[in-house]
C-alpha cells in the first residue's frame, strides 16, 4: 500500500512539474509578445510607466514559479520540503506586491500589512537559515543521518 501511495505521489508531481513548466513557458512567450507590442506602438520604441509596471509584475510572477518550480525539484530529488524556499517564494510574492503597488488605491493600514508580513517573513527566513530545517517525506525510508536528526547543508 505504501509503494502504491508513493508511486501515486510521483505521477502527480511530475504532472505537477509539467504543468508548471508549460504554465511558465507560456507566460515567457506572452509575455515576450506583449513587451513587442507595446514597443512597435507608437509612440515607437517607448512603454508608459503603467505598461512597464505590469511587465515588471509579470517577471516577478514568472520569478515566482521558477522558485515554485525549484521547490518541487528539489523534493522530488532530496524527498524533503526545503522551508526556506517556500519562504523565499512567499517574500517575492509579497515584495512583487510592494514593487507594483499603487499608492493613490491603498491606505496606510494596507502598506503597515504588508510591512508587518514582509517583516514576519523576513525574520521567518532568518531563523531557518540559522536552523537549517527541512521537512522529511514521511513516506520514504529515512536515512542515517536523518535518523540522526541531522540533514546535509545544501551547497
């Protein structure tokens, strides 16, 4: 039964990993021909502040699901969820949010949010840096040195 779970695990990540890769080469290309149209419009060769801001936020959406993408990588290789990522994924979302955000639609009580969320999760990303914490699949045998409580540092 666990053999089965595991193997039903693996089909659905990797079909994960495939659609993220498809969902993320799309966006590339959409995004590549949005950035040509507005250069060819006239005024020719020029992007208004506006359309830049939503470019810049599309590149940081795309940078999202390449560390998305890197996070289901490395748990497929190494069977263990790497906090830190998850983190960092989760600090670009929110530092995408303070990039495009349009001071003249918010009030202070929205900026405050996000600078206490920016800061928990900065201080989040400090404390697993300085464990070094990675949850184990529980499913797969466990090997010495995560018996041992202990885990390898990435390089």
């Amino acid at each position: 039964m666990k053999r089965v779970i595991l193997f039903i695990e693996r089909l659905l990540i990797y079909g994960i990993l495939l659609l993220m890769s498809i969902m993320l080469i799309l966006s590339f290309v959409d995004l590549l021909v949005e950035i040509v149209r507005q250069v060819i419009q006239p005024p020719f060769l020029l992007i208004d502040t506006e359309t830049l801001m939503e470019l810049f936020s599309i590149i940081l959406v795309l940078l999202i699901g390449i560390e998305l993408l890197e996070t289901i990588k490395l748990y497929l290789k190494e069977d263990t969820i790497h906090v830190e990522l998850v983190i960092l994924v989760a600090i670009i979302a929110v530092a995408r949010k303070v990039i495009i955000w349009d001071f003249t639609k918010y009030e202070v009580k929205e900026l405050i949010g996000i600078s206490v969320i920016l800061l928990a999760l900065g201080i989040t990303y400090l404390l697993l840096k300085r464990a070094d914490l990675r949850i184990s699949n529980p499913l797969q045998k466990r090997s010495k040195k995560k018996i041992s409580g202990k885990t390898p540092k990435s390089k």
